[in-house]
C-alpha cells in the first residue's frame, strides 16, 4: 500500500528564500529522521512565503502507511514558523 500526501504551507516570517529555506531544510530533516516517510518540496520553490511538500509512505496494509503519514503531518503542523493552508491524502 502507497499513502501519497501533499501539504501546503504560508510562511508568514520568511522575508527572502534564504529564510524560507532555512526553515524547510530543518523540518525536511527532522521528518525525515523521525519517521518512515519520503518527503520533498514540489511546489512554489521560488516564492518566499509558499511551499508544498509530497509526502510518501509505502507498507505491506494500509494502516502503518497512513499512520506514519498523519503523525508527519502533525510534526509539520506543529512548527510555529509556518500555518498549514491544506493538505489532501490518496491511496495507491
């Protein structure tokens, strides 16, 4: 089973793309390295304030796979620097 998620984000603070980086880059890392998930920006690299990131999980049942998606995505959520604008799952 392939659990596919995108999340939009505002980033209010970033005043340039180095900020906006700056904040990505860390939270890519931290998602990366708590749990079982790939994670990549897909969208809006090039504007300060926007990002949106694919977020994959694959596993043997559907329930692992999407439980590691929504406890990413509430690692994400839960950064103070960013407010999250929407987020859509599917299911291969």
């Amino acid at each position: 089973m392939i659990v596919y998620a995108e999340c939009s984000f505002f980033i209010p603070m970033a005043a340039s793309l180095k900020d906006k980086r700056s904040i990505l880059r860390s939270m890519v890392k931290r998602t990366k390295n708590s749990y079982n998930v790939s994670i990549a920006e897909i969208e809006h690299q090039n504007l300060w304030q926007r990002a949106t990131f694919a977020i994959v999980a694959v596993a043997s049942s559907k329930a692992p796979a999407e439980k590691e998606i929504e406890r990413a995505i509430r690692l994400l959520e839960s950064n103070p620097e960013w407010e999250m604008t929407e987020y859509n799952i599917d299911y291969y």
